[in-house]
C-alpha cells in the first residue's frame, strides 16, 4: 500500500508481509538518506537493503546511512540505475527495510574477490549458515548476492557460494557505476568494500520464488572463440577473425559503428543443458577484440540471438509468479543495465515500468545477473515475496 511522501523526490510504501521499500532522488548523501530516514518506521526495521547512483559518494553515503540507522544491519551496492514500485531512478537511493517479524536475516563479506580464496571463502559461507540456523524457524530460504562488478570474478564467487549453500536458491545483481565502468563498491554493516562481495542468507514466513526472464531467442547464426583472454573477459577472435569485424559482419554494419545499443539489441547466447544463456558484449576495445560481462573460454560456440518482445516476456513472466504464489506482494529484481538500454531503443521504457509498478518490483539496474549456479547477462532476476494469507 503507498505510504508516506517525504516531498516530490521521496516515496515510501509499505507492504503486506511487513517490508518497508523507500525511495528518493534528494541530492547529496545526507539530504537522501535523511528523506529516508524520514519516512520509514526505523523501530520496524531490522535489516536495510539499499541500491544507489554513485553520484551520492559511497564513503559519505555509508557515514550517514550509519548514523541515521543505529543498531540497523545494511548491505547495498552502487548500482547503474534504481528500480523503485513505482519508476525506474536515473540517480537516486532506493531502500529496502525488512521487519523483525516474518524474515530471518544473516549476511556476510567476501573479500578480495579478484584472488578468491576458495578455502577461505567456504569457511565464511558455513559461519553463514551456522548464524542462520541459530535463528531460523523453518520457513522458506533464499539467497541474494552483491558482487563488484568491475571484479570480473562472478563465476568463481558463484561456485564457491553454490557449493557452500548447498541447495538454497540464489538471486542477485552484479554492481554498477552508471556505465562509466571506473568504479563500483558495496556496504556491508558500516563498512565500504571493494573488489567484494556480499552474501545475504534469508527465511521467510511468507511464499516465495525466485526467477529468471529473458527476451531473447537463438538464430542459426554460430560464432566459435579462437582466441580469448580468460582473465580479462576479453574475445580477440571469432571464428579465427577479430572479434568485433566478424561480429559486426553478421548484423551488416562497420565495426567502428558497434555501440552499447549495437550489443544490447544483437546479444550472444551460449547453450548449456539445453537452455541458452547470454554472454553480452561490455564494449569494443581498439584492437578490435570484444570485452563481455561474463567470462569466455576458448573453444565456446556462440550463437547470435534474436529479440523477442521485450514488455510481453516480462508481462508473461510477472503474471506467471503472481499466478503461482496467489499474489505477489513485492518483487526484488535484479535487472540487466543493458535490457534498459534495449527498452530505450524500442520506446518501452514506460511500458515496463508500468509492470514494474503493478507488481511492486524494486531492485536495481545491474553489470550481471546471478541465478542460482549461473552469472548471467542481459536478464531480470530476482525473488517474488507473495501475499500473506488471509483477507
């Protein structure tokens, strides 16, 4: 239900199962999170998820979140965009402040996710569950990740906290710095981090389901890696050619013409278990070789994919949830910066948020997508929350 206005830059809303959502596009770090402060209950809230423009400054915005929120557990990351219930932020605050009641809340740090060290990084993963189970009451667990999006480590963090979760299903979203790709970071508990990750282990009273959607299908058009640098996500050849002139030959255009928009509306695919996957194209370097979001290995057969309509698939997948979990009550999503781009060039960006809007969806505009054992691009991702029973 909508809640109270903190003046036209700020909104609350406060939901069935007792989460809180709030979002402002206040100028400077203090001014936001003092609106925010302003318009939620702090006595209710026991954890305070946030995504945020890095215009805000991440040190200045963690000193005031800290004193704003005492005794408030927080963990956000920058992002390239915030989803609010009820329009898409270009550079604002979005929060997400779970209650004492119906969620059980444990988190956690990995550090220096550029070098994992998997030894280490298992070792924090079972204090995680170790912690949760100390609180848990049975109720439906999942899992949401935050990871650095300038890291280029999300496969190996999403192995080691697959293997550590052991069968709880896992969202999240990778960080994002507005496309400018300098800098991304996180907050975890009073504390800036970079090159990191954050791992939130929770249970819920209340039905819950996580997803994936994807507008995307494949085409007959095959590209194979011959050359790639593994480390830095970076194709030099396809099918034996620079990897930008033979991509570019098979949409018709000039290499020097590829542009983010190029990538967003022409993504590669790559099948694994019969499903097919995006692998996008992070941008063209001068060598004419690709960087992607995610990374690629040498031998990998990519397939040149084709647009499905971007506002029926994810219609088709929101009434979906909404159907199965007999209402949705709020959605945290974790969505690709790129589908924005995309909706931007087909002109329906008000289309979505209006979806958005009807379904409640609050998330943020991410460098990939993590989904259960897989790191994603160019997807919506997140975890529906659905209605408490009775009237």
């Amino acid at each position: 239900m909508p809640g109270k206005s903190q003046g036209e830059d700020t909104r609350t809303r406060s939901h069935r199962c007792g989460i809180q959502t709030a979002w402002t596009e206040a100028a400077g770090a203090e001014a936001a999170v003092a609106a925010l402060a302003a318009s939620l209950d702090i006595a209710r809230i026991a954890h305070l998820v946030i995504f945020f423009s890095p215009v805000y400054g991440v040190e200045a915005l963690n000193a005031a979140l800290t004193r704003a929120f005492p005794g408030v557990r927080v963990a956000g990351c920058t992002s390239s965009g915030e989803i609010s219930p009820m329009a898409g932020l270009d550079r604002g605050l979005v929060a997400i402040a779970f209650p004492h009641e119906g969620f059980r809340i444990a988190s956690t740090v990995l550090e220096a996710v550029d070098h994992l060290d998997a030894e280490r990084a298992a070792a924090s993963i079972r204090a995680l569950r170790c912690a949760h189970e100390r609180i848990s009451r049975g109720g439906q667990r999942f899992a949401i990740s935050l990871i650095d999006g300038l890291a280029n480590a999300e496969e190996t963090v999403i192995a080691a906290i697959g293997y550590g979760l052991d069968g709880v299903p896992l969202v999240g979203g990778s960080a994002g710095d507005e496309l400018t790709f300098s800098e991304t970071a996180l907050i975890h508990d009073g504390q800036v981090h970079r090159r990191a990750a954050i791992l939130l282990l929770i249970e819920s009273d209340f039905p819950v389901e996580i997803f994936k959607n994807d507008n995307f299908e494949p085409t007959g058009v095959k590209f194979v890696v011959t050359d790639t640098d593994h480390e830095q996500r970076t194709v030099r050849e396809l099918n034996a050619e620079p990897a930008a002139v033979e991509y570019a030959n098979a949409l018709g255009l000039d290499p020097e013409a590829l542009t983010p928009t190029s990538f967003a509306a022409h993504p590669l695919v790559v099948r694994v278990g019969g499903d097919y996957f995006c692998r996008s194209i992070r941008h063209l370097n001068p060598d004419q070789s690709l960087s992607f979001h995610c990374a690629i290995e040498s031998g990998v057969v990519l397939t040149l994919a084709r647009q499905k309509d971007l506002v029926e698939a994810t219609r088709e997948e929101l009434a979906r949830l909404d159907a199965r979990l007999g209402g949705v009550d709020l959605v945290i999503g974790f969505e690709c910066v790129l589908r924005r781009l995309d909706a931007e060039i087909h002109q329906v960006r008000h289309s979505i948020a209006d979806l958005y809007r009807h379904y409640n969806v609050v998330g943020f505009e991410t460098y990939g997508e993590q989904y259960r054992s897989m790191h994603l691009n160019q997807t919506f991702t997140g975890i529906a929350i659905g209605r408490p029973a009775g009237p």
